[in-house]
C-alpha cells in the first residue's frame, strides 16, 4: 500500500490533517476488509474537495505476478464507460445547439432526424442496443467510428421520451467531437482537456513508456485469480479511455469547480443539472453522468466495467466535493458498497434519511383488480372478496380524509345493485356507522349515500339500507 496524501503538498497545503487523518481512518479499513472479503487483488481511491486532493491511496497490487504496488499516482486502470463523460464534456466544448438536429452536425453519416446531441448526451436517443458487436478481435481490427456506426445507428423508440442507455448514442457522439475537432477523437481530447488539465496518464493508445505501470485486469475463477485479455472496442468514445486515480481526481475537480479551461460556467450547469426522469422520485439523466441519490443526498457519477476491472467516479456539485475509486474484476458490488458507506460518513444525516415512498391509494389497487380479467362483478363469490373487504377490513382506506373511498364503494354498490341487489345492499352496509365519524368524514359520507339513493333504479334491498342509514 503506498499513502500520498500528505505528499501532495501543493495539493493539500490548505487541508488540515484532521481532515486527512478521518478519511484515512474511516476509508482505509472499509476499503480492506471489503478487498478482503471479495479477494480484490489491488484497488486504488481518491477524494478531493473544494478543488484539492484530500486524500490518495494505492491498495495491494496492480500486477499479483510483479508484484507491482497499486499507486494513485502511477497506475493507470481501464476506465470503461467513464470515457462517456469525457465523450460528452468533449462535445459541450463546440457550443453546439443541443436542440438542433444531430444531422446539422454530421458529415459522413447521418441518422434520424430527430435525434439531437442533447439525446445522445442522456441517453434518449432511442437507439436499439445491438449485441454482439461493440469489440473487436485486435487494435488492427478496430473501425473508425463513422464505418462502424453506419450499418448499427437503428432507432427503435421515439427519441427524446424513454432513457435507455446507450453505447451507439456517446458513440455518435464521440464522431461529433471528431467531426467538429477534425481531428482524431483522441488527439481532440489530449489537446482540449488531458494536456490542460495536467492528465498526462490518461489515454487510449497507451505509450510504451507507459505500459509497465498498466494494472493487469483479474477475474477470480475456482478460488484462483485469472488475468484477464486486452479488450478492443469500435466504441472507443463510450469505452477506452484509461487513466490514473491522480489523473480522474483532476477531471473530477475540473467539473466541480468549473474550470474554464474546459467549459463555461454556464455548460457546466447544464452537464451536471437533471436533464430527464421516468418519474419525479427517481433519479435521472444529466449529460455524459447519471443522478443518483443516497438517502437525500444527490450525485452524479459514472461506473466502468472493463474484462477485469471495475470503476467508479462520484461528484457532489452541491458540497463540491467527489472521490474515484478503482479495482479489479468486473462487475460486482464493491465500488456501490464502498460509495454507500464513504458518503454516510461524510453526510450521515442526509445519506441515511429515506424518501417517504409514495404508496399507491388503496383505492386505486382495488380499482385495478376490479379491472382485472379475473375479476367479475356477477360472481358474488368475487364481489365479496374484493369489495366487501376494502370495505369492512380496511378502515384506515376506506374512511380516507378525502373521502375517495366512500365515494368508490358508493360507485360500486350502485353498479352491483343492478346485477345482485342483496349482495349490494350488504355492500351499503358499511355506512350504517357513519354519524359516529368525525365530522369532515360524516360530510363525504352523507354524500356517498345520497349518490346511492339518487341512483335511478335502486332496488328496493339497498333503497332500505341506505334510507335507514340517512334517517
């Protein structure tokens, strides 16, 4: 293990060491027992906040047979899908119109008109997900990206009103940036941001002088561990990029203190604010990063799996704060267990606490079985079961403040009514009760059973409950 926390002395020299010594402490032993546990050969963390490195660490080794240490500074991991927020950052820096066709932007493809770079940037372009494909066998196999997309660019949901994510989409998007640069993705990219930012570990053809710091990607297989083979994709802007812990620290820092030397204030807004959600209380899509949220507190991050490696960066906009975190093999659940666990010790209050999960109205699940093929109001059997129930052994939803399940059970009664009147009169019989509720309910009550006597053709069996109940 090698610690380079207070080492960076240009980068820490305004950090108290309390604050360094409670990260250490707290993420050190995490981050241990939980390689422990997995049999994690080598992992490397970081956190910086308020534009600086707090805290660097390498864990075990970046190569078992070498017996290469992990160093944040040094090793270089294989960062997957993070490439798709530099991808997407490296689009923002053209100041395209993000609502304007990507066609207007394309010149040696084209695609569906109505995809716009917005849609590629958050995943909503509505493009089919075709596997296999995305790798190729060798470097010498790899497609430029225009010959590769040109045959896979199908659409197969209306863009712009579903997230799905996609590779195709960072893809096309990666062709934009090269198209609008013209120049190569990755020389675009080394010149626009990597060189400016400092990141000279990062990259995607990595120099030979370069290569022995590579980690070697494990997978454990029979209780051994397996390297794992050099994975090639046509996907290079959605897949490829490698890169140092140091090197995403400074990435990471960039976007939180929003350095001009990439973006505008303005572009960074618009990267890091929620571009779209399925649904209010769920997290959504920014551009390039996903939202998520831990207990109340909001993030935005992206993971990255590679054939024995896995990767996480994480940014709080809000407290200008975030950490990456590396290690071998592929999936798993290390990097989420670790990210939980960090930010309910930065912010326990906010990480711990739960949004109250919106249950839906009772009312509206018997609505949905009284909808179900299943169900049959002519069965008495059937009638019995689902409403009589809602009705007598559900008091807390059938006496709802609002009124709506009085209002719902009065609705039934009169339909009911007209296929089995002694059933229905039965049914009527949870409001005899009623002038004993309080007095907002006695109110939707009383309305609930004037709407059953006004009901024309009433049965004489429900007419008499109903009458004796309002007398």
């Amino acid at each position: 293990m090698r610690t380079i926390a207070l080492l960076l002395l240009a980068a820490c020299a305004s950090l108290k060491p309390a604050a360094v010594n409670d990260v250490a402490t707290f993420v050190d032993p995490l981050i241990a027992s939980k390689m422990a546990e997995t049999k994690i050969p080598g992992a490397a963390f970081v956190y910086f906040k308020d534009g600086r490195v707090v805290y660097a660490k390498g864990y075990g080794f970046a190569d078992v047979e070498r017996k290469v240490p992990v160093s944040p500074e040094t090793t270089i991991w294989r960062v997957g899908s993070i490439s798709k927020v530099f991808t997407a950052t490296a689009l923002m820096q053209f100041g395209l119109d993000l609502d304007r066709s990507a066609n207007s932007y394309l010149k040696s493809l084209q695609t569906d008109p109505r995809v716009t770079p917005r849609m590629l940037l958050d995943h909503t372009a509505g493009f089919d997900e075709i596997r296999p494909g995305t790798q190729a066998a060798a470097e010498k196999d790899v497609l430029p990206l225009a010959e590769f997309l040109r045959s896979r660019l199908q659409v197969v949901r209306t863009p712009g009103e579903v997230t799905s994510y996609s590779t195709y989409g960072m893809t096309l998007a990666g062709l934009m940036v090269e198209e609008s640069c013209r120049k190569p993705y990755e020389q675009c990219l080394r010149e626009r941001m990597w060189k400016p930012l400092g990141m000279t570990r990062t990259n995607i053809t990595v120099p030979e002088s370069l290569k022995r710091d590579l980690a070697v990607g494990y997978e454990l297989k029979e209780g051994k561990l397996v390297p794992q083979p050099w994975e090639w994709y046509h996907t290079i802007p959605a897949s490829s990029i490698n890169s140092s812990a140091l090197d995403m620290a400074r990435f990471g820092i960039a976007h939180l203190e929003h350095d001009r030397r990439l973006l505008s204030d303005a572009s960074f807004r618009e990267m890091h604010r929620q571009q779209i959600t399925m649904h209010p209380l769920l997290p959504g899509w920014c551009l390039g990063f996903i939202e998520d949220r831990v207990g109340q507190l909001r993030v935005i991050e992206h993971g990255g799996n590679m054939a024995g490696f896995s990767t996480l960066l994480v940014l709080l906009p809000e407290t200008h704060e975030g950490f990456f975190l590396a290690a071998q093999f592929e999936g798993g659940h290390f990097r989420d267990e670790v990210k939980e666990a960090f930010l309910q010790h930065l912010h326990p209050a906010a990480a711990k606490a739960r949004f109250p999960v919106p249950q839906p109205h009772p009312s509206d699940r018997v609505k949905a079985l009284a909808s179900h093929p299943a169900f049959d109001m002519k069965n008495p059997n059937r009638a019995r079961a689902l409403l009589h129930t809602f009705a007598m052994e559900n008091p807390l939803h059938f006496h709802a403040a609002d009124g709506s399940g009085y209002a719902w059970i009065a609705e039934q009664v009169v339909a009911l009514d007209k296929l089995n009147p002694q059933v229905a009169s039965r049914l009527a019989r949870a409001f005899d009760r009623w002038k004993k509720y309080g007095e907002g309910r006695q109110a939707h009550a009383r309305r609930a059973l004037e709407s059953i006597r006004s009901a024309p053709g009433l049965s004489g069996n429900v007419g008499e409950v109903v009458q004796r109940a309002l007398a």
